[in-house]
C-alpha cells in the first residue's frame, strides 16, 4: 500500500522535499482554529455582503475583505466562487472557497468526476472539476494573495472551503508550495468535508508541500468518500491526503469526540472515517452545529446594527465557553 517516501532523510515518518524540511516541527490539530477556519468557508457562500458576514461571524479578527471571484466552472452554467481576506489582528491571511451552489451543481460535479479522466495537476493528476474551478478562479486570486504576503511575510496563509471548495483549497495550498510563494511552516489547510482530490502521486507531492494539512471529517459525512479509493490501479486511483481529523461522533462543537488518524494506509486509515458503514448527507451540511452553505441567511443579511449586534452568532466565543468543559474528552 502507498506509504511514506522510501528515501525519507528525516528520522520519523514524514513526507518531505528536501532535507532542510526535517526540522519542521509537525503539526497538530487545533480544535480553535478549525472553527474559525469553518467559519471563513461559510462565508464564501455569501453572495451578496461577504464583508458583513465576516464581521458578523469573527468579530474580534476584524477581517478586510481583499477581492470575492465568481466564475462560470462548468458547462450547465454553474458558478464557483472564492475570496481573499486579511485579518492583521490574527496576522492571517484568508484563502476561502465556496462549496457547491446546489444540488443541481453537485450532480453535475458527481457524474462528471465519474466519467472524465483525471487531468494533470504538478506530479500528480486531480479530478477535472476541481481543476477547472480553481483554475477559473485563481487567476483572478493569485495576485492579491502574493500582494498580502509580500506586504505581510510573517502571516499565516490560512487556505479553507468546505464540500467542493475543501477541493479548489486543496489545490491552491498545493500551488502555494510549489511555487514557494511563502514558507512551508506558514501554509495551513483546513477543509470539510471534502471529496478526494486526486490520485497518490498528488496527495504524496500535498503532503510534502503542506505541512500543516487538515481534512476534518463530521462521523459519517457521504462526501469525504468520493470519489471512491476503490480502483483497478491503486496507485492512479482517487487517494486523500493530508491528515484527517476524525469526529467519530456527530460534530456538534470542535470539541465534540476526534482524534488525528495516523493509521494505515496513510492518509486513509482505515479505523477512522473509513471504517463507517453508513452515509450522511445532512453530516456533511453541518459541522459544529453550523449549517455551512445557508450560515450565511441567518447571520448575515443586513440589518439594524443594534438588532445585528442583539442576534449575532457570536459562534466563535458561544462554542468556546459553552465547550470548554468537553476538552478533557478530546483524543489525538
């Protein structure tokens, strides 16, 4: 089964390009930063005031909204959409995408994934459909982000969507590494719910590029297996990457049961989601009691800025003190 790289200089099993990487302190999974990382991909499907709803939903980060991207990225019409923020409080860098608009949307991503050939992406090849997104989108992305991290060099590049905008994360975060646009330690992904993005080669040339790599899987959410591992040729077949970040339970609050799979096979261990039996569309809607794609409806339409203040969210700060308790059940 595909594993670590053979040739690993480093002294414990890591993915890495070069030597100087084994330094690298390995990551761990940040309950806190999930949240707010959750919190920025529900933004991405605002379409009309995405500032508002970052005000609305982290309030103390005190985003600025850089540039939002719609672009056409298939043949039914469909749109994808993603946006760049900066957040000089957190001295963070947001890279957010949005997930599917619909479900018309998701089953034309479905049926195209299942009968069109991979296409290249690096060292590695990657759904079409994913592609195409980020490629429609990253042309008019790219430039903003360099401008931020020239301007910030020390800022965190947080990289997030849910659904099929964990995929386009996945590939910008992967672009980031390769062409070394900012520092390996610097590059963080998050994503939900996320579908496999391409075959081992990618998900091998991911891990080596980003270190600090999360898909966060709520217990039986349908998504994170598709496009199925099965396949005549393990190897080209669809492979995750990254490390997931398993809530063997329902995903009520980032503090609700987990734990880092670091099993085998690598980046699919088999004891954690992938050993569910079952399916859950209404899982991959909602993390951390947050309904992903519609957040946006009920917590950022524009209002009355002292009803707004009354019945903001407050998700961040809510989910923090309601949890706090429920740390001590939180295993690694």
């Amino acid at each position: 089964m595909p594993g670590a790289v053979a040739t690993n200089p480093c002294s414990r099993a890591e993915n890495i390009v070069e030597k100087s990487h084994c330094a690298d302190e390995l990551s761990h999974y940040d309950p806190e930063l999930s949240l707010k990382m959750l919190l920025l991909s529900a933004v991405a499907y605002d379409p009309v005031h995405p500032q508002e709803c970052l005000d609305n939903s982290l309030p103390s980060a005190k985003f600025q909204l850089q540039t939002v991207v719609t672009k056409n990225c298939d043949f039914a019409d469909h749109n994808c959409a993603g946006y760049v923020a900066v957040s000089h409080a957190l001295k963070a860098i947001a890279v957010a995408f949005r997930g599917t608009e619909d479900l018309d949307q998701a089953f034309h991503a479905f049926v195209e994934s299942l009968l069109t050939p991979k296409t290249r992406f690096f060292n590695g090849e990657v759904q079409t459909y994913w592609k195409r997104g980020f490629d429609e989108l990253w042309p008019n992305m790219e430039a903003e982000v360099k401008a931020l991290i020239s301007k910030n060099p020390s800022y965190q590049i947080w990289v997030t969507g849910h659904s099929l905008g964990g995929a386009m994360a996945s590939l910008a975060s992967t672009w980031l590494g390769y062409h070394n646009i900012a520092p390996r330690k610097n590059i963080i992904l998050y994503t939900f719910g996320m579908p496999r993005v391409g075959n081992y080669d990618y998900a091998l040339q991911h891990d080596q590029l980003v270190n600090n790599s999360w898909r966060v899987v709520n217990d039986d959410d349908l998504v994170p297996h598709f496009p199925s591992v099965v396949s005549l040729s393990v190897i080209n077949g669809p492979y995750h990457h990254g490390v997931e970040a398993f809530y063997s339970e329902e995903a009520t609050s980032v503090y609700s049961t987990h734990r880092e799979c670091h099993g085998k096979p690598f980046n699919e261990d088999v004891t954690c989601s992938f050993s569910e039996v079952t399916r859950s569309i209404d899982k991959h809607k909602n993390y951390f009691s947050i309904p992903v794609g519609t957040f946006w409806k009920a917590n950022c339409v524009p209002r009355e800025a002292s009803t707004r203040q009354k019945s903001t969210f407050e998700t961040e700060d809510r989910v923090r003190k309601k949890d706090r308790r429920s740390r001590l059940f939180i295993t690694y």
